[in-house]
C-alpha cells in the first residue's frame, strides 16, 4: 500500500484531505479499493479538491484564438476538437465521487473570474505550465517573441485571461470496521 507521502495528498490533523483532479480521477477509476492516501481521512471527515483553467466567454478577448497559428507553426497546437469551455461549463465529478460508495454529501462551486497581463505578465505564467516548461527552447523563443510583437501592437498592450475552477468537497461515509477490529478512533476490546 502507497504511504501518505507517496500518494501525494495532504492532511492537517482534522483538515481536509486534498489532491488535484487527475490524481484524484485515476483513484476513483481503480478497482473499487479505498483510494491510497484516503484512508487517513477519518469517517465523516472532508475531501476537498480544485482545480482551475483557462475558460472562454463570449465576447472573450481574441487573443487566444488569434495566437493558436504560432502554436501550430512550432508544433505545439491544440488537438483536433479541443475544448474551450465557457465560464460556468466546467465539468465536475460529483457522479464519480458518489459512484465510488466512499463519500456522501457532495458539493460542487464554480469559480469565473478574468485577470489583465501585459508580455512579460503573461510570459512569466505561461513559464509555469508544464507544456511551456518542456517545450524546446526554440519554440518558446518564437511564441515569446510573437506575444510580446502582438501585445505591443495593442493600445494598452495587455490581454483578458479568463479563468474557471470548480472545488468539489465531500464527506467521507462512515465505515464498518472489519470483524473483531475497534471502531475508527476507539481501543480494542
């Protein structure tokens, strides 16, 4: 059995259990085992997991769609028939949790808010995605370049980003101990 450690969640002493999406997504599709790293989480204890993205409302600022050909010139474009889901669309895995038997009481908030950057603002985020961080040096050096020539040409020079995220929180169900074993929290007969 994965240690707390390895299984990447974290937990205070009576706080929530808590882990990305992906993490959490690739547990629940397991074969119905107690997902590593959850059974620290005490019976009516909460596990609360987030996660955020960049989400399109109509009326959005172009820029996203327009910087797409760069992408594509250096190899980096999005895959046939990508999303671009719009504030409040987030898909949400509350029908997993439940379907898991582990937890009760699921609730789901979505999150909508929008953030201005100039070049060097947006340059600087995009250094923290994964898919920015591993592409070749190249490819990074062109799209820069681009954001920072197409940003220039605008009066302010910034763009809109909008973000999604949704939190789901859900309380862990109580549990039968095993034959002969205490109840969770109480000494041995």
């Amino acid at each position: 059995m994965a240690t707390f450690h390895s299984s990447g969640l974290g937990v205070g002493d009576d706080g929530p259990v808590t882990t990305d999406r992906d993490r959490l997504r690739a547990t629940f599709d397991s074969a119905g085992q107690i997902p590593a790293g959850l059974e620290l989480l005490r019976p009516g204890g909460r596990l609360a997991f987030w996660g955020a993205t960049h989400v399109f409302p109509a009326g959005g600022d172009r820029f996203f769609y327009d910087i797409q050909d760069v992408y594509d010139e250096i190899g980096e474009g999005l895959p046939a028939g990508a999303s671009h889901p719009q504030p409040g669309e987030l898909p949400d895995e509350a029908a997993e949790i439940e379907a898991s038997g582990l937890f009760e009481q699921v609730t789901v908030r979505l999150f909508d808010w929008e953030v201005s950057y100039g070049a060097d603002e947006y340059i600087r985020l995009l250094d923290t995605f994964s898919g920015h961080i591993a592409m070749d040096a190249w490819k990074r050096g062109r799209l820069y370049s681009e954001i920072w020539r197409r940003l220039a040409q605008r009066p302010d020079g910034r763009l809109r980003r909008h973000w999604g995220a949704i939190l789901h929180v859900a309380r862990r169900r109580a549990i039968d101990a095993p034959s002969g074993a205490a109840p969770h929290g109480q000494p041995p007969a």
